[in-house]
C-alpha cells in the first residue's frame, strides 16, 4: 500500500468515514474510492485534491514524510523520489512523473513539483479541482487544452491559469516534456 493511501486510509479512520462519505465528500464515485483505498498506486492529482477537501486537511498532507518548519531545500539528488499519480477513472497509470519540491515544509499552501510528462500518452480525461496552476516549460514543448482552448508551450514559456476549468496537460510531438508546475489549492 502506497504511503498516500495510507494516509487517507488514516485519516478517515480518525474522522470515522466510510469509503461511501468521503465519496460523497470528495465527489468521487464509490468505485473509485475503493479503487483508491485499496491500491497501492497514488490517485490522480485532481482526485487526492478532491480527497484532502473532503477530509479538511491541505494537498501536502498527503505527500509530506517530515515538516519542517523554516526553509526546505530540495536537492537535485532528490529528483529519483518520484511519484506517479493514476487516473481517478481507471487502474492506469498517467502520463506524468511528479517530484515534490517542497513535501517537507510544513503549512505550505503551494504545492511546487518538477513533471516530467511522457510523450504519446495523456489521453486520460481532464481534470478539474480548485485552485491554480502554474506551469512553466523547462525542456521540450507542452500542450495544455484547457476549456475548450488549447495552448501550445515551448522551452521558457509558462502559463497560469484556473484550475477549476477541466484542463489537461500533454506533451507535444514525439519527445519528453519537462516542467516546474505550482499548484495552489485553497484551504
């Protein structure tokens, strides 16, 4: 089992909620829960934000190992502690590799991750939750279909935008993309 779904496994047990509440909660379908609550894959971004909402508690809770309290510096040599989030609609893993910059800061309310996104793939379904986003391109090219727009990113662009719109993010072309994402999701 995934530390992740540990923690909400944790976390319901202490707020006494049936995986049927924190569905209901999280606006999640039951299976889905299920599916998150006895797997050992991370969910989905969009669906652990849905979660961390329903419990009451902030995104990082879900991805801290210790707090600290004053600065955190994330090494480089840090970068091979990634995690892959699944799609909250099926078993399959998603096209993005995140790394967390900053799970040990303690009441962060951002959420800054290097992704490295996978080329051809990305065809889950989008997601929308509260919140913003920052994306900025540090190697390759992204595109990012949000509403009904769709924008292409090269090396060095960036884009902020409401998370709240379903948006998607892909890789463009035949190659990896790179990014620096901050995601900042209300308390």
């Amino acid at each position: 089992m995934s530390a992740v779904t540990e923690k909400i496994r944790i976390l319901c047990a202490d707020r006494k909620l049936s995986e049927v509440e924190l569905a209901t909660g999280a606006g999640l379908t039951i299976e889905q829960v299920n599916r998150i609550c006895h797997s050992d894959v991370i969910p989905s971004l969009a669906s652990l934000i849905k979660i961390a909402r329903a419990l009451g508690v902030r995104l990082g809770t879900f991805l801290d190992d210790s707090e600290e309290m004053g600065p955190v510096i994330h090494r480089r040599s840090f970068e091979n502690e990634k995690a892959t989030f699944t799609s909250h609609q099926t078993s399959q893993n998603a096209h993005m590799d995140f790394v967390s910059l900053a799970g040990r800061k303690a009441g962060r309310n951002m959420e800054p991750f290097l992704v490295q996104i996978k080329s051809g793939t990305g065809k889950e379904s989008f997601s929308s939750h509260e919140g913003e986003e920052f994306l900025y391109v540090l190697e390759g090219s992204i595109t990012v279909h949000y509403g009904r727009e769709e924008y292409t990113l090269q090396q060095g662009d960036s884009i902020y935008y409401d998370s709240i719109v379903d948006h998607l993010v892909t890789a463009t072309g035949a190659t990896e993309a790179k990014i620096l994402g901050v995601i900042y999701t209300p308390a």
